[in-house]
C-alpha cells in the first residue's frame, strides 16, 4: 500500500513564527499554537499527520543528548501510545552538514507509527528546535523523505522579511514586526502583526462570490472592517492589481489633536500610527478575496505597497 509521502512533491513553503520549510502541496496546517518563543506545529498529509515542529527559547545552548532523551522517554510514557515504542536517541539517519547546523541530534522511533527527528539550537534565534517526520514503520520511503524535509528547514529569516505562509495565504512582513494575532475559521486566514503604535493585518477569504455576494469591492471591505476602521475618515480609489479588480483605502486619523500628538513623537524620534492604508483585491483565478491593510505612521505608507506585492494570490 502505498502513501502521499512515498513520492513527496515539495511544492508549498510554509512559514509560521520564522520558520519556513517545504512540503507536499497535498499537505495542510493541522494544528498550530503558541507564539515566537515557545510552540507547536503540525503538518498533515490527506491520511495522517506527516510533520511535527516543537520549538522554545533558551538563553544558553542545552545539552540536546538530554533534550532528545526527554522527548523520546516521554513518547515511550505516552499513554496515547497503543503499542509499545522503541527508540534509537543516536540515530544517524541523517548528519549535520545536510542540515546546516552546527550542532545537532538526530533521534528515531517506531512503535505502531515511527518518526525520524532531529533537534538543534541555533544561536541567532535562541531557540531549541525538535522536528520529526512521522508515517508508518513499514513505509518505504520514510526515512529518505524525513532527510529531505527536516534538512529543508530554516529556523529563522535570512534576511529583512519574515514568510508567513499557512491555509493558501502566504505573505511576508518585516521582521521589526512581532506576531499580534491569527484568526482562522472556515474560508478565512487573517493574521495580525505589530511594531511599536503601528498595526499590520493581512487576510484571505475563500469563496470570494458568497463571501463578497452582490457588493462593490470597497463597500465589502468597508462593511467588513467597520469597526477597525471607525477612526478614520477613508477615501477609495479603483485599481488594477496583477490584472485583478482592486481597490485602494487611504484615510487619517480623525482622533482629537492628532497632529499635535504627532508632531511630538516624531520630536521624540517615536513613529506615530494615524494613517489607514488598505490594498484590496479580489483574485478570480482563485475566487478569493485578499486584504492588506495597516494603520502607520505617515512616514511608512509606502510599507503596504510592499507587503501586498510580497502577497500571492495564484
């Protein structure tokens, strides 16, 4: 019997919290928790969980012999566990050369199911990172695709931007942003990011007909962000964007001595956020509705031109 990993075709980057990695593009988020310092992913083919990446900060480098004895003996004391687990915490599946790190322990496992992992510590980021690709003992091609999906992982940004990818909406933001908030439920992906007074959102809806129904573009996004918007007074402009029917949402903050409050934290070298700038489309191709908007300082408008070209669509 064969499985959707026995001929894996990487064709989709996800990102979440400066991890990126590449997977089969039949394969989907699972589940996610957690925040930049401490978390949990996993990664799902159509069958079965495929992926699982743990990751926690720690100021200093941990011994990983330790940190790979401790997950693997609280997988053996799993009550989950149907069968009894053998593990292998000197695995040599895989060496640190093909996983570019500069210190690592490769671990393996089988039981009913069987996982190959690799846990490391990288500097830049403070962070222990735990990742295994997981399927069944008897699968062919296991240990091969583990080698190259868990070599395939970065743990942090290799350059000014951060990749966001998960649930077809994919964006990256820059990386003086922190992580303020997701939302998913069905036919949205909204993900929230903050820096400072300033606010970033980038979000995609699905069934962009249901979704949008009879309305004009900007009376859609205007309806639907009411409430995020009610400090502004927005102006729209029609535009083109990748070919697609768009829509641009500027405005200024209408709060009470608004300049005045300004003026005295740009004094202060401080950014002020009191302009609402908004990119939205709607991409036929995908029958899906894209939203960039942010509330920024003045100085920093021309920063949702750059998230929305850095936002697929198709």
């Amino acid at each position: 019997m064969s499985s959707p990993s026995d001929t894996p075709q990487p064709d989709q980057i996800l990102g979440w919290q400066g991890l990126t990695f590449t997977v089969p593009s039949d394969w989907s988020v699972g589940a996610v928790s957690g925040d930049k310092t401490e978390g949990y992913l996993r990664v799902d083919s159509p069958d079965a969980p495929r992926l699982e990446i743990r990751w926690n900060e720690s100021k200093s480098p941990p011994e990983l012999t330790k940190t790979v004895r401790r997950y693997l003996t609280s997988l053996q004391r799993d009550k989950k566990q149907p069968e009894p687990v053998e593990v292998d915490a000197d695995s040599r599946f895989i060496s640190k050369r093909k996983v570019n790190k500069d210190d690592m322990r490769a671990f393996s496992w089988q039981g009913k199911g069987a996982g190959y992992g690799v846990a490391w510590y990288c500097k830049q980021c403070s962070r222990v990172v735990i990742a295994q690709v997981l399927g069944r003992p008897d699968e062919k091609h296991l240990e091969a695709n583990a080698v190259r999906l868990l070599s395939g992982i970065d743990d942090h940004p290799r350059g000014d931007w951060t990749t966001w990818a998960l649930y077809d909406l994919h964006t990256e933001v820059p990386i003086s942003f922190d992580h303020a908030g997701v939302n998913l439920r069905a036919g949205l992906t909204e993900l929230a990011f903050k820096r400072d007074t300033e606010k970033v959102v980038v979000a995609r809806w699905g069934m962009a007909g249901i979704a949008r129904g009879d309305q004009s573009l900007d009376a859609w996004a205007r309806r639907q962000f009411r409430k995020q918007w009610q400090s502004f007074h927005p102006t729209s402009e029609e535009a083109v964007f990748r070919g697609h029917e768009a829509v641009t949402v500027t405005g200024q903050s209408v709060q009470p001595f608004g300049l005045v409050v300004r003026l005295g934290r740009h004094v202060a070298h401080k950014d002020h956020a009191d302009q609402l700038v908004a990119h939205i489309w709607h991409c036929e191709p995908t029958n899906r509705l894209y939203v960039v908007y942010g509330i920024v300082d003045v100085m920093h408008r021309d920063l949702l031109v750059e998230i929305r070209d850095r936002t697929r669509c198709h």
